[in-house]
C-alpha cells in the first residue's frame, strides 16, 4: 500500500512541475527558425506542409538516419526469434483465442477503406498533414488485420526484408542525387530556381519510399512476434 | 464564452485524463484491460497532440500507438498464456467417445490448471505425418510446446519436450502417477547457433 502512495505522490509532483513549465513554455514561440520556415519553406522544398518540407529537405539527414533505424530494429527482432527455417504454425483442435466474428466482419469493410486513407496520407504528404511515415503506419495497420481475418496467412519474412533493404537503397539514393544536380548532398534535387510546382516530385518520391519502408518494416516486426510463440 | 476557452476546457480534462488513465494502467492486474488502456492513451493523446496543432504527430501516434501496439500486444498476451500440445498418437489418449475425457487429457489438464496456463491441443495432419520431422525438429520449428505419441514396442504413451523448459520437471512428477506415461525431454540448440 506503502508503495502505491509514494507511486501516486510522485506522479503528483510530475503533474506539478509539468504545469510549471507550461509557464516558461511561452519563450518557445518567439523563435526566429518558425518564421523563417514560414517564409520560405513552400518556396525552397515545393511542400504546403511545412513538417513534410523539414523532414524531408532541411532536415533529411535526421530522417534518414530514423529509417536507418527502424530497419536495424527489424533486423534485430529477426535475429532474435531465428526465422531462417521454414516456419509453420500449427492447426488448433481446440482454439481458445479465436477472433469474434463481429471484429472479423468490421475488418474486411475497414480494410480496403484503410488502405486507401494510408495511400492517401503517403501521396498527400506534401499538402495535408501527414507524409512517409504516417501513411506507411497506417498501411501496416491494414494489412496487420488480414492475420485477424484469417490467422492461417503464411508470409514469406525473407522476401519482406529483402524489399526493404532496396527501399531504404532507394531513399538514400534519391537523397544523394542533390550531390550530381545542385552540388550538395541530401536536399532536393531540382534546380534551385525552379518552379515550385515542379519540386514536389522529390517530396513525393521520397514519400513513398519511406512509406513502403515503414510499412514493411511494421509488417516484418509483427509477423515475427506473431511466429513467436514457442 | 469564445471558442478559445473551449479549446482550453477541453486540453484540461484531457491532461487530467491522461493521469488517470496512467494511475490505473500501473494499478491493474488484467493483461486485456491494461491493452485497452494504452490505447485510450494514445487516443487521449492524440487528441493532446491536435488541439496544440501538430496533426503530423497525432496521425503517427493514433496509426502506431492505437493500432499496431494492441495487435502486438494481443498476439504476444494470447501466446504467451497458451501450452500447445500436439497430438500424433491419434487414439483415445486424448479423446475418447467423441469428448475430451482420455486420461492423458485429464492429467494435461491438471497441469495447465497449475499454472494457469491455456491448455490448446492440435493435431495438425501436416505435422502429424511430417516424414522429415522427428520429434526434436518439430518442436524446434514449431510453436509446438509437448508432443504425445506412443511407442508400440513398450505400449506406452511419450510426452517430449524441451529440456530448457521448467515446465517439464513438474510434468514429469505428475505422471509418476500413471504407468503408462514417459516423460522425454532433448537438448536445443543454444541461441546463436
């Protein structure tokens, strides 16, 4: 009992401070980076959406190396649970987790619509808010459900990781072509002044290989822990 | 009163939420719920996330938080609890008149009773038949936990499994009862290997 009080006054003090620090929160807004982004973000990157224009132009160096490790997760996750053999699950007599049908149901009418509103997220990053990795979490929730419709589904992990290392080959790459265009390294690899209509086309190409990324990164993640059971 | 101020009525109740809802996630004892609760979480703060105009964050946090953890989570609880037993011996070890109610049933039963365990019993065709598979490799390959079968030579049902696993030792005490039952256990590989 002793313990639960002193858990519940230390998230007490927690909430104390945390309404401490709202009050010198407001120093924040009066930065000079916000403006300047503001300014000319749409100019410089082509991106209305100004999350997209940093993630991925002013500071890509960052994202990459987030997608670097969402990759090494992956591995790490395959290494530990071996799945290097043919892997098989076996046929239950008797199952007690079987998924209710009414969430089996609801499932097949969300899927298609999911996967729709993720693709959307991937090709809209650079006018709505969204952009990679969003629209590739919620790909991956989509096709995370087919195992709850149909909990026989094998997948192939080998080929899945196989993919996303040519995903990731491909972001870097599409990155390092600013080297060759404009002289510099991971920034977007239209002219300069050029116009801003034309340099969305980096926005989106690398907003869809982030999202193919993610999304099979999550696939691969979860199709471990779901072999995982022995 | 303006929109403003909603707005901030609003942000309130859903940090104060947010507390709650933390309090009692370390309070409960019940896997499924605490699942639940993490996703009123992350559903809570996304909500958090939009009202301080940052919807990026709030679609990442409902997509990952909301969705991919639960089903993670929900894979990982429902594995966990369960002890899968495959069945190559096909007779009335198990089942006997159309009913679960074979001895070897009856004492799995008990054992899985004892730690609270979710007895699943499966008698895969595939893997029952498998040529290439000897025991060893099934339960290697497999998420397969104890494998019945019966020697014809002694006339007595085996129980294999992994050596590694401490489940086993209890097995084995309870079935000195029966004479009929062996219990067997082989080595696995080391990890890494």
């Amino acid at each position: 009992m002793s313990r639960k009080i002193i858990l519940v006054a230390a998230l007490g003090i927690l909430f104390v401070m945390f309404f401490l620090s709202m009050e010198e929160m407001e120093d924040l807004f009066k930065n000079d980076a916000k403006l300047y982004f503001f300014e000319h973000g749409l100019d410089d990157t082509g991106s209305s959406n100004l999350i997209t224009a940093i993630l991925l132009d002013y500071r890509l160096f960052d994202s990459l190396f987030e997608a670097g490790i969402l990759l090494v997760a992956v591995f790490g996750v395959i290494w530990i649970s071996r799945h290097d053999f043919e892997e098989r699950n076996a046929h239950f007599m008797l199952d007690k987790y079987k998924t209710p049908e009414l969430f089996v149901t609801l499932s097949r009418f969300v899927f298609p619509l999911l996967l729709m509103l993720g693709f959307f997220i991937i090709l809209n990053g650079h006018l709505t808010p969204g952009g990679g990795f969003q629209g590739g979490a919620v790909v991956a929730t989509a096709i995370l459900l087919l195992y709850y419709i149909n909990l026989e589904r094998k997948t192939d992990i080998s080929l899945i990781v196989a993919v996303v290392k040519f995903a990731y080959l491909g972001i870097v790459l599409t990155a390092s072509i600013s080297l060759i265009t404009r002289g510099e390294i991971f920034t977007n690899f239209m002219a300069v002044d050029a116009p801003t209509m034309s340099k969305y086309i980096y926005i989106i190409a690398l907003d869809i290989l982030i999202g193919i990324n993610v999304a099979l990164c999550l696939w691969a993640i979860f199709t471990a822990f779901l072999k995982e059971g022995r | 009163m303006n929109d403003l101020m909603w707005i901030d009525i609003i942000a309130y109740v859903l940090q104060f939420m947010l507390i709650a809802i933390a309090v009692v996630v370390v309070l409960q004892k019940n896997n499924s719920t605490i699942v639940l609760l993490v996703v009123a979480f992350s559903l809570v703060v996304s909500g958090l996330y939009v009202i301080n105009h940052a919807p990026d964050v709030a679609i990442a946090e409902v997509a990952i938080g909301a969705a991919i953890i639960p089903l993670i989570y929900v894979i990982s609880i429902s594995r966990q609890r369960e002890f899968i037993v495959l069945d190559r011996a096909m007779d009335d070890f198990i089942i006997s008149n159309n009913d679960f109610t074979g001895i070897g049933y009856v004492l799995l039963k008990r054992f899985t009773d004892y730690y609270h365990l979710e007895l699943n019993i499966c008698n895969d065709p595939g893997l029952c038949s498998w040529e290439a598979g000897p025991d060893k490799v099934i339960c290697e390959k497999t998420n397969v936990d104890l494998i019945v079968s019966r020697d014809e030579e002694k006339g007595v049902y085996q129980l294999k499994g992994k050596e590694s696993s401490l489940l086993m030792t209890k097995l084995a005490q309870m079935a000195e009862d029966y004479d009929d039952i062996e219990v067997h256990t082989f080595t696995e590989r080391g990890f890494g290997e």
